[in-house]
C-alpha cells in the first residue's frame, strides 16, 4: 500500500528537539527530532500537518482516559505522535509504536559545585586515613627508637625529632648501633615520600583550587532531598517521576513521590529563559535531552551529568491503531538506526549549540597569581606555629629565672657558684647558659 501523502503528527515543541520556526509563511522544523521528520518524509514522499496538545503532556491514564500525545493518537485526532515518545506496556494498550530510534539512559544533571573552602587547604593533600597512618608511625616509631637506645633520650624528644625530619628539620641523635642506623634510614625514607608528596599535592591544590564533590547517584540524591539540602525537577508532563515511585528500590520511590507531592515541574522553554532557578537542583531526564539542557545553560550554569542510571528506555514514533503503513515507517527507521544517522543528528545539534554558546563567551587573559586567600590556611598555621614557638621560649626564660632565684635564696651569703648541673638536675634538656666560672 503506497504511504498517505497527508499525514497528521502531533509534537511537542522543545528547544533544540523540535522547533516550529514559520518563514514567509511556511513552516520549517529544526532541532533533532524535527531533522528526523524531515528525513521521514524525504523519504517516504509525504507532507504533514502538526498538532500541539492543549496540556503538555506525553500521555497518561487518568480516569479512563489518556492525555497528551499518546490521548491524540488514540482519539485518531492524529496519525503520528513524535517527540520523546517512551515505549511502555499500558501505552502499547492504546496505540502502536514504530521500531525504536534511539535507546537513552534516564539520569539526571546537577549544577556543578563551588570550590571548597580553602581554610582547609592545609590537610587537603593527605585523606583522613593517610593522616592517621601518619601519626601513629611517629608514634610507634619514637617508641621503637626509645627502646633500642635503651632511653638514653626521653621520648618526648624522640617524638619532636620524628615529627620534624618529617617537615624537613635536622635531627640530632647519636646512633649508636647499625641496626638503629637501618632503621633510622629507612624511617628517611619515610618522610622524603611523605614530604615531597604533601608539598607538591599542596602546591597543585594552591594553583588550581579543589571544587566540591558533586552527587553522583540517585542514593545520593534521595539523601540530599531528605536533609533538605537540594530539589529534583522533572519537565512538565514526564512519566519519569511516576516510573520512579513504582520501582521496589526505596530511595527511587522517594524522588518520584517528592516530585509529584512537590510539584518539581519545569518547561524546557523556561530552563532557555533562565526563568529555572538551578542552583541545588537536580534535573531528571533521559541522556540526549540532559546534554540538550546542559548545552542550553552551559554559558551561564556548569552542570554535569550523572553516570547513574535509573532505566534504559526505547524512544519511538506512537502510531494509531489502524494504520495503514507501519511498516514502510519501519523500514526507514531501521535503517536511521543501523546507519547511525540520528547520532549524526545529535551531535549536529551539539555542535550547533556551541557554537551559539561562544558566540556570546567573551574570552580573557588575564596572569592568574596566587592570592592571601589562596594561602590563608597555610599563614594561620605558620602563625599558630610561632605564637607556640614564643609560648615555649618564654615559659623556657621565666622558669630559669624562677630557678635561679630559688637556688640564690637556698644558697645562702657563703653560696657555691652557681654551675649547669644545678639547673640541669632532674630535667633532660639541652643547657641553657653556661654558669660556671
């Protein structure tokens, strides 16, 4: 049977998915779907007429009746349903579909996070494992050396001299045996690789700073709604939210009932306008459209798209019941699909888009230098380090003093000079003065 030369397409008009653009008159589809119908009926010789819903809408059940495009087709109102279509098993109830055209994951898309708070830029090199590890080698270590020097120095001495040679300070301990020699070598070893490694990764972290972790998963993201900290939005009209809330995973029935409770619905129209507020929303879709939005916000609100995967849906063309030619439709279809031309398609489109998006970027050059924010952590650690150093010279000072004040009252008028063991007595520190003589 030869192909309608007429044929009736309902659509729902989408940014850079299926434009209506009117031109002296005629009416001109772009977008990637619209190139698709474009090729149809290049091929299959026909004209067609399209058709809009009155509610936005791909198509649901609602008291008996269905909405949408999937409502048009069945009523007859139209013969072809083409924009995103999903096939399911009620919708296949009221209309037919054509082969698949394309297979897309259903996922979702954040607003990429700030840069972390460089206060903290001081312990970002290491994890908190590594810093644990680190410790507890200085640890363990003094105590091993106090041992085999059999406390010929305190431990708290042997503490400092660990902790510094790891930031680069000379030591200054007798080794008095080989093996104490080979273990202090290697204990070299140790704090060359952790030294190097930390002021490097520090260096790294100063000069381009650490940008916080994005969610990444659905699990994440039903967490991030239950604290409050983020929302999740659907487009208007999706079955997305609906599919979510029947899967038996827990945190997947939760984002789809706090969409729908929370009416997160969007127009793709008005995500183009930058009338969507994005910041601390996650966006859920199938993968092509995700990189469309991402295209169409890219200029002005980093986002990223997720790796998770909710389902694997089929996009086709709805059919109504009756017709005549689903199968020359088909066949063209089939070999839109094997020949790779719809992915052709896309990336036409993408490219398109960017091309859009740095015609209105204006690039600067400008010599990036390092900041005092860039190093605040790092001053207030260096401060906190010499307002300790200052402490223990002055507590060092007053408690000489106080010591030779009291051993002047104790001697008496007829006093011995005063020499180094009386101050050096009971304590194992380095002398201070020499007294005698």
């Amino acid at each position: 049977m030869k192909f309608p030369s007429e044929v009736l397409i309902a659509v729902l008009p989408s940014k850079h998915m299926f434009e209506i653009n009117k031109e002296n008159n005629d009416i001109k589809v772009s977008g990637v779907e619209g190139k698709l119908l474009d090729i149809l009926s290049s091929a299959l010789k026909f004209n067609y007429q399209l058709f809009s819903p009155r509610v936005r809408d791909w198509g649901r059940l609602q008291n008996g009746n269905w909405t949408g495009l999937v409502g048009m087709v069945h009523r007859k109102e139209v013969d072809l349903a083409l924009s995103t279509l999903t096939i399911s098993e009620d919708r296949m109830e009221a209309i037919d579909f054509t082969s698949p055209y394309t297979i897309q994951d259903v996922t979702f898309i954040v607003s990429k996070p700030g840069v972390l708070d460089n206060v903290n830029d001081i312990f970002q090199p290491f994890d908190l494992y590594t810093w644990i590890c680190t410790f507890l080698s200085v640890i363990i270590y003094s105590g091993l050396f106090y041992f085999l020097l059999s406390a010929k120095y305190p431990y708290s001495r042997l503490l400092l001299e660990l902790f510094g040679s790891t930031i680069r300070l000379p030591t200054f301990i007798n080794l008095n045996s080989q093996l104490v020699r080979i273990l202090f070598s290697l204990w070299l070893i140790f704090t060359v690789v952790i030294s190097f490694g930390y002021s490097s990764t520090l260096l790294s972290f100063m000069t381009l700073p650490l940008h916080q972790q994005p969610i990444r998963t659905f699990r994440e993201l039903s967490e991030a709604i239950r604290r409050g900290s983020y929302k999740c939005m659907a487009e208007t009209g999706s079955t997305i939210p609906k599919s979510l809330s029947l899967d038996p995973m827990d945190h997947f029935v939760y984002l789809g009932n706090a969409v729908e409770t929370n009416k997160w619905f969007f127009n793709i129209s008005d995500l183009a306008k930058g009338k969507v507020k994005l910041r601390n929303t996650a966006i859920l879709n199938v993968r092509f459209k995700l990189e469309m939005i991402n295209g169409l916000v890219a200029s002005y609100n980093p986002m990223e798209i997720s790796n998770d995967v909710f389902a694997s849906w089929k996009l086709a063309i709805g059919v109504r019941k009756g017709f005549c030619c689903t199968r020359k439709l088909n066949k063209v279809i089939s070999r839109i699909w094997n020949s790779g031309l719809f992915e052709k398609l896309k990336s036409d489109e993408w490219f398109y888009m960017s091309s859009l998006v740095s015609k209105h970027t204006v690039e600067t050059k400008e010599n990036e230098q390092l900041t005092i924010s860039d190093i605040y952590s790092s001053l207030v650690i260096l401060c906190f380090g010499y307002s300790v150093s200052c402490c223990v010279c002055v507590g060092e000072i007053g408690y000489f003093y106080l010591k030779l004040s009291f051993l002047t009252r104790n001697q008496g008028s007829e006093s011995k000079p005063l020499t180094r063991s009386h101050f050096n007595k009971g304590r194992h520190i380095y002398p201070i003065l020499p007294l005698s003589g």
